[in-house]
C-alpha cells in the first residue's frame, strides 16, 4: 500500500488531513445511506430543502430508518438540515463528493485518495490512484465564499435550488469537455473520467511555472503560444491564461485549469484572448526580461 494514500476497497485506511470526505466513510456507507444522498440529489431540482416525506418515497425506507441515516450521514458533513419553514434536508459538498467517489469508485477509475496537490479559488486537487497515479479535481464553485464565486452564466444551471453544487457540476463538465477536444493536439493533463463536480486526469510530476527558473524561456514561450494557437484552431480560448496554470513536466509545459474555456465566437473573445496572451508575456518581461511584441505573439496565436 503507498504511503499517504486513503483506500475505498482495502480494509485498511491511512488517514492524511484536509480530505474532501473520508474514506472510511465512503467504505463504510450502508446502502441506505448511498439511497438517500442519491434521493436527496435526484430531489435538489425540485427542493431547496426535501422534506422527509420525500426522501421516505424515494427509498422506500420508514421514517425511523431515514432519520437515523440522516443522523448519520449531518455527522459526516455530507447532509444539511434546516428546521425552517419545516423540517428539510439538502446534499452539501461533503455528500456530492461522497457520491462521486462512490461512483468512480465503483467504475474502477480511482481506487485511493492520495495527498492533496493544490487549492484554487475554487477547486480542491488531490492525488489519486487508479490505473496509475492521477490527479481529480473537485469543483466547488461558490463553495468557500459566494461573494467570490465567478458569476459566469456558462457556469450557472438554469434551475435548480442548489446552484452550487450544481454550478460545480456545470464547472467540471466544461473541464473535461476542453480536456477531451484538446488532447492530445494540446498539452493538457490526459481526461480520464468526470462524474458530478469531478475530474479525473493525468497527473502533472512538476511545479507550476511561477515556482521555476527555466534555463531556456524563449523556448518555453513559445511553446505556450504554440499551445495556445492550436487551443484556438480547435474553437478554444483558455480565459484564465496565467503562470499559476501552466505547470513544467521534465522541461515540457503542460496547461491546466480549462473550466472557463470560452470559444472563438465568444463576444468578448478578443478581448480575453488578449488578456490571456498579455498575461503571459507580462510574466515573461518580468521574470526573464524578455521582450516578445504583443502584436507578434496575437499574430502567432491567431494567424
Ligand atoms: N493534473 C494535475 N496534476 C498535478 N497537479 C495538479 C493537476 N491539476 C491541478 N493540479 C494542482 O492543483 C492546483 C489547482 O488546480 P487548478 O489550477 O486546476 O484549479 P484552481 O486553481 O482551483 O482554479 P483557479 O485558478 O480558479 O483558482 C494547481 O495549481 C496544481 O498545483
Ligand atoms: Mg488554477
């Protein structure tokens, strides 16, 4: 068994702090319990808060039964419960990842949550182990703070009373669907599977490219540009270009991050993929002093 590692089908169980939900919990969730996180999603359309008698209909269990399993499952961190203007009860974060990890479980993509690799405005990134090693990304749009959430109207669901989770979703979804046209014309980490508000992708062994010094960043520059105009060829603008999302993999650059991908026909397209393209030059007159002209690096990106 690797060090660092927290299994969902091995009986033994490593524990490693800030997991999203805990392995053991997930091992050891009775069917029950899976039932009524699947109900209270299946119900959080129609519900900001499902009553108990819906969630009683939906599992056929007794009243007694779904209310120990709640009991349980609030405990966990993966069930809401809200008294007013009745008694409810709503999926939070902890429980969509439960469910997701469940299923991806279940289909043999990941078996162990390894340590965490990074936290972004709004996703948290783990190591995982499937076939091999990967790495899956789990969206929390809004999830920290709901002031700093991109209120982007490509994240947001139409309906539904837990826009959140379901912004979250919307989030992942795009991810992989930019992952999957651009690999592997483009260097981005290989998509393996998406389920609810998660990613599972090829893991990146290496730093993000603001914690290098490159020996060669005229050749690393143009490499990024070189990605970006094949992104773009392929109807896809990265929108959140930055140092922060490119990482370094044995000298070759790899671009993450993708969820707010807009395409081409976008009506401020041009004016984010110049932001994209600026923000990188900008990095690279700082750190390296190197001039690359803005209209240059457009032309080659666009030409
Ligand atoms: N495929 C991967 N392999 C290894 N590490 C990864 C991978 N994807 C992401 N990471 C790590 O997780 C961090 C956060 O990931 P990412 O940039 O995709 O999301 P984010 O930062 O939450 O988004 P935002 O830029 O909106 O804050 C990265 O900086 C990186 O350290
Ligand atoms: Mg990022």
């Amino acid at each position: 068994m690797a060090a660092g590692y927290q299994y969902f089908i091995v009986s033994r169980v490593t524990t490693v702090s800030n997991m999203p939900v805990s392995a053991e919990h997930i091992r050891t969730l009775h069917k029950y319990e899976k039932d009524i996180l699947a109900a209270l999603e299946r119900s959080m359309k129609r519900f900001a808060w499902v009553p108990l008698e819906q969630l009683q209909l939906l599992t056929n269990l007794s009243e007694s039964e779904v209310n120990y399993r709640l009991s349980r499952l609030i405990e966990w961190g993966m069930v809401r419960f809200n008294p007013v203007p009745y008694d409810g009860y709503a999926l939070v974060f902890g429980g969509y990842d439960a469910l997701a990890l469940a299923t991806l479980t279940k289909k043999g993509r990941i078996s162990a949550l390894g340590p965490m690799l990074g936290e972004g405005k709004e996703s948290v990134v783990y190591e995982a182990l499937g076939l091999g090693p990967v790495a899956i990304k789990f969206h929390r749009v809004g999830g920290r703070s709901f002031s700093s959430a991109r209120l982007n109207r490509e994240y947001m669901p139409e309906e539904g009373h837990c826009p959140w989770l379901l912004a979250s979703k919307c989030s992942a979804m795009r991810e992989y669907e930019a992952l999957t046209r651009l690999h592997p014309d483009v260097s981005v980490p290989l998509p393996i599977d998406q389920n609810r508000h998660t990613v599972v992708m090829g893991l990146i062994c290496g730093p993000s490219l603001n914690r290098c010094r490159l020996e060669n960043p005229v050749q690393v520059l143009d490499e990024i540009l070189e990605n970006t105009k094949k992104a773009y060829r392929l109807g896809i603008i990265h929108s959140d270009l930055s140092e922060f999302n490119i990482m370094m993999d044995d000298g070759k650059c790899v671009i993450i991050d993708w969820p707010q991908w807009i395409s081409p026909d976008h009506e401020n397209a041009e004016a984010i993929l110049g932001r994209d393209i600026n923000n990188i030059l900008t990095y690279f007159k700082r750190k390296y002093n190197l001039d690359y002209p803005y209209e240059d690096a457009l032309q080659c990106v666009t030409g």
